[in-house]
C-alpha cells in the first residue's frame, strides 16, 4: 500500500508568481483535503475534494484553486503569490469524505512553499 | 465559529510522571474531537477521536461538553511521546476541520 506523496518538497517563488503543489492519494482513497500550516500554527483547512468535485472550503481567497483528477491526484494552485502564503502546504486523502469508518485523514509529508 | 484552543505550546515532563495536554473548543453544536500527533521527521497522524472511546498508546480523552473541554492524558509519560500534538473539532455533518495551535511535548529521561 503506496502512501500519500507530495511533490516538490520545496519551492520558492517570487511575490506576485503562480504555484502548482501536485499530491497523489493512498491507494483506494477518493477524497483529498489540502491545508495550510505557518510557522508555529496548527494546520488551517483550505478544500477538499470529493470524486473530482470542491466538497468543501475553507476561509481562503478564489486565487487559491484546485483540482482532483481521475486517478484521485490532486493538485494545489495558488496564483498572484503573497508573502503570507510562505507555509507548509499539507495534503490528506480519506476513503470517504465524512463518518468515523471513512473519514481518517493519512496526511503527505507536505511542500514548504516560500515567497519572496 | 468554532475554535480550538491549546493554551499551552510547550509541557516538559519526566518519565514516568503524568501528563495531560490540554485543549478547550468554542462550538455550540455537536462536535467531533480528535487529536493528532507528529512524531519527529514523520506526518501528522490521528492518534485518537472521542467517538471512538478509545486508549492508544496508553493515551485517553474524555469530551466534557459542561467544560468545553477535549483534555489529552497519559498516567505515565515515555520518552517515545515526545511529539507535538494537535486538537482538532468538526462541527456536527461538517467536513472542515479546525486545528489548535499545537502543544509540543517533551518528555526527559
């Protein structure tokens, strides 16, 4: 069994650039959850995605998109890059969305995304 | 809005002696607690959610509705806990969780 894996580990861009963060699921788990974790802070929620479909979001700007595809891969985009954006970006994937017998979150190891 | 409070970012323990990381949330509804943890150079993983009514690791958590209150305790701490540990909430049909601040524990020899 393949666990969840982020892609890169790093990254730094520039203010005012675009990122892709790239993430691919557990085997056999359809739902992915990505979320924003700053210096010090506990991770904040920013969407999830259901079978290729948002199912739900968090409190955080539309230049903050994603995508789930097919094979249940996900992908983070955040355009017009700020400082505060400078985070790990952490992704989960479940076998389900909601109820304890499906909801566990197996998280990836994350991508440190600096902004200068 | 909910939230969840960890009010202490650093608890120092020795071995052997007891240990109970707190956490206290803001919801009026029904919650879904949980708490994670994050070993050393490894991911952040559920350790335990109060439904369950489960003990892992020699690790409790009993939800007190009256206090707000979702408490992480071990009787006696090993050096293996030391970790940072994270409370998380799920209000009642919601799929958005919201996460503490994290306490980091560290345990002596």
């Amino acid at each position: 069994e393949t666990g969840v894996t982020q892609s890169p580990t790093h990254l730094i861009k520039t203010r005012g650039q675009q990122v892709t963060l790239r993430c691919s699921s557990q085997s056999g788990h359809n739902t992915v959850s990505w979320y924003q974790q700053a210096l010090g802070q506990g991770p904040q929620f920013i969407f999830q995605y259901y079978r290729e479909e948002e199912n739900g979001r968090g409190n955080f700007p539309p230049r903050f998109s994603g995508l789930q595809f097919p094979n249940y891969s996900s992908e983070l985009n955040v355009n017009a890059l700020e400082l505060d954006d400078s985070a790990l970006y952490l992704c989960a994937s479940s076998l389900g969305p909601g109820g304890p017998g499906t909801d566990t979150q197996y998280f990836g190891p994350g991508t440190r995304l600096t902004v200068l | 809005a909910q939230r969840v409070t960890q009010p202490e970012k650093l608890l120092s323990v020795f071995k052997g002696a007891p240990v109970e990381l707190k956490c206290n949330y803001s919801y009026s509804g029904s919650p879904e607690l949980f708490w994670y943890v994050q070993y050393s150079r490894q991911r952040l993983q559920l350790l335990l959610r109060h439904i369950s009514r489960e003990s892992i690791k020699g690790f409790t958590a009993d939800l007190n509705k009256g206090e707000t209150s979702f408490h992480l305790k071990k009787p006696f701490a090993q050096e293996e806990d030391s970790a940072m540990y994270y409370c998380a909430l799920k209000s009642g049909g919601s799929y958005i969780p919201t996460f503490g601040r994290g306490t980091s524990l560290i345990v002596h020899p």
